[in-house]
C-alpha cells in the first residue's frame, strides 16, 4: 500500500543531502581504502565527541555493539542480564549471542522504560549487568538505576540506540554507563545506509578489548589474542554518517518542533500522549500515542493515508525465540498492555508540520 504520509521518507532525506553526498562517496571510491580507514577513524573521534565520552569504537550493527560489550565487560554463560521486555528483539537477542540469560524486568507505565523500583527484585546471585533501553528515544531513569547497579555491582550498558542525542539531566544518554550501545539503521535517528553500529566508553580497558574483538582479536595482522568476531564499521558508511551526524542536533531540534505540535493538538483527545519527565530531554525516535482503541483507530489512519507502526506487538518473553525462558502471560503486565495499546505515528525531521497537524485532526476525527 502507497500511503500519502508515509512512516519514514528517506527519499527526501536523500534530496537534502544529495550535493554533500555524491562528492564525498566519489572520493570514496576513488581512494579505495574500504575497511577501518580513515573515515572510521575520525567518524569515531567525532561520535565520542557527540556523546561527551574518550573513546568510540565502531562495529557492524546495534545488535553486535550490545552483544561485544557484554563480551568486553565479562558476560557470558552462566550469567543472566536485565533488560525489558518491550524493545527491540536485538537487545535480548544479544544477550543470548553472549552466551548470557535474559531477564526481563517491568517498566514504568508512564514513560514506559525501565522501573528502577522493580529492578532490585529482578536481581538474583547470577545477575552481571543490566540493559536499559531509552526507548523511543526517551531516557530511562538513570540514577536510581546506576544506584541500585552500583550497590550490586553490576555493569550498566545503555541501549542507546533509539536515542542519539537524548540527555538525561543534562548529560547524554551513551555517556551515563560503563557502555554505550548505538544503532545508525536507517530508520534512526542518525541512520547509514546500511547496517552500522557504535560503542562508546570512558574506560581504556574496555576500548582496548573492544577494539580486538570487533575485529577478528587481532593484535596485528595475522595475530589473534581473543576469539574475536567480524563485525566492523564499514569505510563508506562511515564516510556518509559523518556528513549525517553534523545534522543531527538539527533534525533532533525539528523532531522535538514536530512531538509538540503533536503533543498540544492531542493532550486533551481521547489518546494518551508520550509523557517525558522534566529532567529529560527526548530525542523523540518515535512519538508514540496510546490507546484502548489501538488497532481500529490504526486501520482509520491507514484509511486516510497516513502510515503508522506498533513498537512492539509482542513483548520479548512471548516470542517463540525465548519460549525457552517459560514466561508466560501475565508475567510482565505493564509491558504487556502497552503492547495492546501503543502506536506510533509518523515522525522524522522531514515531515512538515501540516502533515502532523492533519493527522492529529484526523485522530480526533477517529473519535467523535
Ligand atoms: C535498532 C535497535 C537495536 C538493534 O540495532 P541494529 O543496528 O538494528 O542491530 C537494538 N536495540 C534497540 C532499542 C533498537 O531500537
């Protein structure tokens, strides 16, 4: 189905950066050095930079950033990792690629991220780190989290990858951790064109042993310390994220503009809107509404020509991926009605804002 106001247009984004782009990738190819050049280099000095953090390392995608912190910090068999149940499967996904056991923990119903107050319940003798996701782009609770982490001693390895640019108290989100995992999909906020992922630390160690194991767990060429892996940061996307990253605070700016109109034309409808608790600063990923009435007023939209997505229909402990953990229903409530409930509507720094205040009509339209 061709909608009128898709979910994402990277066409357009495309248009805008087209006489940026074609220079640099033709002088790409022309130097023809394609794996961890120069251009990973300086895009890894330049992303730390961004995240107030000493080192970058980059790596294939998101789900490989998670799974080879979790390797660098330690993790493997035998220990379990909490996260929350309702995020992107990659991140427990990884957790299992560690060889580690994912456990789920509850989030908090109004910001629907972590809840620091079912965290320690969730912490048992094998517990080595916890995963929180700054879902949606909007960050989780850091301090009762890095307490409670701190008192166990347990690593913290932010998912961060909805939520590049998001600031919790004034600081970055990636920078809060002992790790900072990023995605650039292209559907985030800083997207490739293509797979690529980031890790960001302040801790040498860490940036050494990440170093080797993205790369084979070479030392030198031909040289294996560790049972690395290959999951490197390709040249070109790093050449293209470079020139992306220098728009990122902008198009942050232009989603936040575009979550408010949002967030005003629907703060007294019938939907409940994303609730960002004043000492954050939200990225906004996804402007993502609640409602009983979820998929009738998701087939409405569709109907109008407005495009929207569920993230995500199915809470991780219900997938036939982890059935192996015998979670069942009921297990995680909050999560799990959420699920029922969420919708998220077009949002990215392209779209305009009739376009948002047409859809915020045609919601309320949905419910006279
Ligand atoms: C996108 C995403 C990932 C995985 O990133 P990939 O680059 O697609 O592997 C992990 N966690 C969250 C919360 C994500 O949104």
């Amino acid at each position: 189905m061709k909608y009128a106001i898709p979910f994402a247009d990277f066409h357009l984004e495309f248009q805008h950066l087209e006489s940026e782009i074609m220079p640099a990738v033709r002088e790409f190819f022309s130097r023809g050095s394609y794996v961890l050049g120069e251009n990973v280099a300086a895009f890894e000095k330049e992303f730390a930079e961004a995240c107030c953090r000493r080192y970058a390392i980059g790596v294939g995608s998101g789900t490989e950033a998670l799974h080879l912190s979790l390797r660098a910090s330690g993790i493997g068999a035998g220990a379990e990792v909490i996260t929350v149940p309702n995020t992107a499967a990659a991140t427990a996904l990884a957790i299992a690629a560690s060889g580690a056991k994912p456990v789920f923990c509850d989030v908090d119903p109004a910001t629907l991220t972590l809840d620091p107050g079912k965290l320690t319940a969730a912490i048992g003798p094998a517990t080595r780190a916890i995963i929180p996701v700054h879902l949606y782009g909007q960050p989780c609770d850091m301090d009762p989290i890095l307490e409670i982490a701190r008192k166990n001693r347990l690593a913290v390895i932010e998912d961060a990858c909805q939520s590049h640019g998001a600031k919790y108290r004034d600081k970055q989100t990636g920078s809060l951790g002992s790790l900072g995992c990023f995605s650039f999909y292209p559907t985030k906020n800083l997207g490739a064109y293509g797979d690529a992922g980031m890790i960001v630390t302040d801790e040498p160690k860490l940036h050494e042993s990440l170093r080797l194991l993205r790369n084979l767990g070479q030392t030198d060429r031909y040289h294996h310390a560790v049972k690395g892996l290959n999951s490197r940061l390709d040249e070109m996307q790093a050449v293209l994220l470079r020139i992306k990253l220098k728009h990122l605070e902008d198009w942050n700016e232009k989603r936040r503009a575009l979550a408010e109109i949002y967030t005003a034309e629907l703060s007294k409808s019938a939907v409940q809107v994303p609730s960002a608790p004043p000492h954050t600063k939200p990225a906004f990923h996804l402007y993502t509404i609640r409602t009983k009435r979820r998929d009738d007023l998701m087939a409405y939209l569709a109907t109008k020509g407005i495009q929207t997505l569920i993230h995500y229909p199915i809470p991780l402990h219900r997938q036939q991926a982890f059935a192996d953990l015998q979670l069942p229903e009921g297990s995680f409530p909050v999560a799990e009605q959420s699920a029922r409930e969420i919708l998220s509507l077009p949002l990215h720094p392209f779209l305009n804002q009739d376009s948002v205040r047409f859809i915020a009509s045609e919601i309320r339209n949905f419910y006279r």
